[in-house]
C-alpha cells in the first residue's frame, strides 16, 4: 500500500482578516485543493493566528483525502486498490474502508443511480456486485478484472464533512465553506443575518451540493443504465444536513431517468431538490421547461412550423416576460419543490 505520511504539500493560502467591534472577527481564505478552488470564511471571537491554524488543519485534511481517494493519481490508495484488488484482497486504511462501504449502500438506497464502478470495463449494473468488501480485516477484493472505484462524484461532499468535523472541534460556530461552487457547507450564521443566503437558498447548518451539466459539451457523469455520459445542459442542486450524502443523491439524481428521479424524491422527501436546465445562457426551473416544450410541439403540430422554429419562438416569448437571477458561477432558481 502507498505511503501517506506525508501528503502534505506546501501552498500559499491567502487571506484577508477584519475584526469587527462586537469582538468578532472575519476571516476570508482561499487555496486551491482537488482540482478547485476552496473559499472559507469564518466568523469567531477567536483571533486571527487562531482561525489560520485552522484553515491549514482543512488544507491538510483535504491534501489527505486526495492522497487516500484520488481516481486520477497512481500514488493514491484508491489507485493502488484498483491495480490489485482483483488479483488478490487489499486491507484498506480506516478511511477508504467508510468511504467505499458507504458508497456500496447507497447503490441500493438510489435505486442503483448511483455507482462507484461505471469506469470500469465492460461496465453494466451488475458490475458493482463484483466488490466485496471484508468487515473483519477491512479488506476489499474484486471478483473479476478490470474494475474501478471511482469515489469522484462523493469525494468533495465526504470531505465536507470532514472539515465540519475539524470546525465543530475548534468551536467555529459560524462558516460558510465553498468548494468549486458545486459543493457548500453553511454552519451558523452570517455575520449580518440569520444562515447563510445562496442567491435564494438559505441555508442553516446544511450542506448545497450540486451534479450536472453545465453546457452540452462539459460531460462527465455516466449513467449506471447504459454506461455513457448523461446528455443535457442542466443541474440538479440538494440541501442535506450531511454533505456526503447530498453528493450521493445529487449525483444519483442527475443520473437517474424520468421514473427513477420521481421515486428518488419520493424516497428523499426530506430534502430540498433545485433542478436547473439551460438553453442558450439561460436557466429554467423545469416546470417552465415543460410549458414551453408543450407549446412549442402544439405550434409545430398544427400551426406547421418546424420544430426548432418553433421552440425558439415559444423561449423568445417567455424570455421577454422572465428574469433570472445569473450568478458568475452558479445558476440557481426558485425553489420548485
């Protein structure tokens, strides 16, 4: 197994620190970690040196969990499991162990939308039972060649947790954590407000996380159905009180077809679910979505106008009546459910 003693890399971390005259401070930070930027603000009576120190405990975290579960480094543990867990059992560190059997459970709890081995080769949705994992020694062993743990679509949302973890033991009441944009923690308050407010969605102790398309030519989510890359320009966002679990179901969701999405939320009734489809730059909740098709397929029915004609007349019309709200980075809408 690879050695993990020493993950950590040396980055410069940037921040900027206002003290307020409650006794509060504010700390803004941001480094780059899995593939994106991390931004953190913490708000706390503790000083600035203080709420740094913990900053670098998330930074060294996250460089940990990169080392342990990063599909794309042949250093990393997950790396060294999928060379040789068909060839003969690997005992897994603690870590990877909870990582993987939780994302094995919640292959049956989202209907099998979500699927850690769709990389695998000759992948079909039966695949994901050729992994077995040992409760007694922590060990996993692949039944048949060629599989492949792919932990991407979970492994911002686990490490969300985990910096919760961190910032629950330094007493950090306060904080919003943004991970790329697709993954948000919100703990406490805003220094002038009541949660944290993203756009429209206020959130209190919960987690945004977000799977999807934004644009037809940026794919990369594969669906456990057929085994190819989910096709559409749109996103789906879900608030969650555990952040692991809310890129599970954020993941399955987007994944999922028409008939699963809608027995997916019945199932997870409890959590808010954001749906974002996009056309030509702009956003629509999926209920306008809906309107437009319908018009536009009865315009080309019987007023014998093509189709494309046609849904670009019926978009013109509600574009001219409906503003959304365009963040540089999000797209996000009213709530719809």
């Amino acid at each position: 197994m690879p050695d993990l003693s020493c993950y950590t890399m040396q980055v410069p971390i940037q921040h900027i620190y206002k003290p307020s005259h409650d006794g509060n401070g504010l700390l803004y930070a941001w480094f780059l970690s899995m593939h994106t930027r991390v931004d953190i603000i913490l708000y706390s009576q503790k000083a600035e040196e203080e709420l740094l120190l913990v900053v670098n405990r998330m930074y060294d975290a996250l460089c940990r969990l990169e080392k342990i579960a990063n599909f794309y480094d042949p250093a990393s543990e997950l790396s060294f499991v999928n060379r040789t867990a068909s060839v003969s059992p690997v005992v897994l560190s603690e870590e990877l162990y909870s990582m993987i059997d939780l994302c094995l459970e919640y292959n049956e709890k989202t209907l099998g939308c979500f699927d850690v081995t769709v990389h695998s080769e000759n992948y079909n949705q039966n695949t994901i039972h050729s992994v077995h994992l040992s409760p007694e020694d922590h060990s996993i062993y692949y039944s048949q060649p060629g599989i492949a743990v792919n932990l991407s679509g979970f492994l911002k949302g686990y490490a969300l947790e985990t910096i919760k973890t961190i910032l629950n033991e330094c007493v950090i009441e306060n904080a919003l954590i943004n991970m790329g944009n697709s993954s948000v923690l919100a703990l406490g308050n805003h220094p002038v407000g009541t949660g944290w407010r993203v756009n429209d969605i206020l959130l209190y102790d919960e987690c945004l996380t977000t799977s999807g398309n934004d644009s037809p030519e940026r794919r990369h989510i594969v669906s456990p159905q057929d085994g190819k890359l989910v096709e559409g320009a749109r996103q789906i966002s879900v608030v969650t009180t555990n952040g692991a679990i809310g890129e599970i179901l954020s993941t399955a969701l987007f994944a999922a077809d028409s008939e699963q999405r809608k027995a997916l939320m019945g199932i997870y009734a409890h959590c808010r679910v954001y749906i974002y489809i996009h056309r030509a730059g702009h956003i629509y909740p999926p209920l306008l979505y809906w309107r437009v098709c319908r018009r536009a397929k009865l315009l080309v029915k019987y007023g014998q106008i093509p189709p494309k004609i046609a849904y670009d007349l019926i978009f013109l019309f509600f574009e001219t009546k409906i503003l959304f709200e365009i963040n540089l980075h999000f797209y996000f809408c009213r709530k719809i459910i």
